[in-house]
C-alpha cells in the first residue's frame, strides 16, 4: 500500500468514526433516565419531556412532552387485592373514570409481555374521553414487584408512536 492509500484510508476511517459518533452521541447525550429505590427500577425517557407536578396518589413521576400533546406518569402503588396483572386495564380504567378525569373508557389491547429485564408484564392500549370531548390514546405498562404494581401510562392525543413505545418498553426491573 503507497503512501497515499494510507492517508486516504486514514481519512476516511477518521470520518466514519465521526459520522457515527454524530449519530450516537445526541442520542446518549438526550437519555433521561428516572431511578427508584424500592421496588428498584428505571425507565428511560428523552430531554423533551419536562418535568409536572404528579397528580395521582400512586404518581412518583409525571412529565409532559414539550408539545403538550402527549404526557406520562410512572405510578407505584400497592397491590389491589385480587388484582391480576392481566386485569390491570380494567383497574385503571376504573380509576381514571372514577376520579372524574375520563369517561366512555375502552381497552383496545391488552397483552402478557415482559419488561427490558424480562420480568413478566402486561401491556394496554386504551381510548377514553377526556373532558367528555378530547379523544386520548393511553398506552399502559404494568408489572408486579416486591408486593406493588409498577406502571408506565402514557396518554397522546393521536397514535401511540416509536418515541412513546421506547418510553413504555423501557421499565428495566433490577
């Protein structure tokens, strides 16, 4: 290999090595990441997301996304007597109609599935309405852990996308 070869090979190793760093740096710099003690778990969310005051009792986190179309709340709660994992969109449905915050409350799928570590969990897709006028879509989260139920529910005035679903998939069990 001449001289010029491995200039040109350095070059363009040095480029694809920034290229890819451009690309993956945002991405880790942009990670929020939300730590509990007890039962000790995270879930990951990007800078976007600001900080709300927690309305709900169960409530240990709340953000709203910065173009107020879409929220969420990590919620640690004990667990209901009787309550099935597989019967947490029934519950929460209840709850949220109860409080007066939703009506007319549909679960659209409800589905085993496991959180990042593997655990068992349960996912929720659901529409109600809010305010008797607003149609939201709230995708739910739910495991059980150390005697509590551990759900991620995020609502969006639209379809549940790739940013919301990452969110929700993202409670990691320690």
């Amino acid at each position: 290999m001449n001289k010029v070869s491995r200039i040109l090979l350095v070059v363009f190793f040095m480029a694809a090595t920034f290229m890819v760093g451009a690309m993956v740096l945002p991405t880790l710099a942009s990670a929020a990441e939300y730590v509990n003690a007890s039962p000790a778990f995270t879930v990951t969310y990007g800078d976007e997301w600001k900080s709300k005051p927690t309305t709900g009792e169960a409530d240990v986190l709340t953000r709203n996304h910065t173009d107020a179309s879409r929220g969420f709340s990590i919620s640690v709660a004990d667990i209901p007597e009787g309550l099935k994992l597989e019967g947490h969109a029934k519950s929460y449905g209840e709850g949220l109609v109860a409080s007066g915050i939703g009506s007319e409350f549909e679960i659209i799928s409800n589905e085993a599935t496991k959180t990042k570590d593997g655990s068992p969990a349960y996912f929720a897709e659901t529409e109600w309405m809010y305010g008797g006028s607003t149609l939201i879509t709230t995708g739910i989260m739910s495991a059980f852990k150390g005697g509590k139920w551990i759900y991620v529910h995020l609502w969006t005035l639209g379809a549940l996308e790739d940013e919301e679903m990452d969110i929700l998939n993202s409670l990691n069990f320690k």
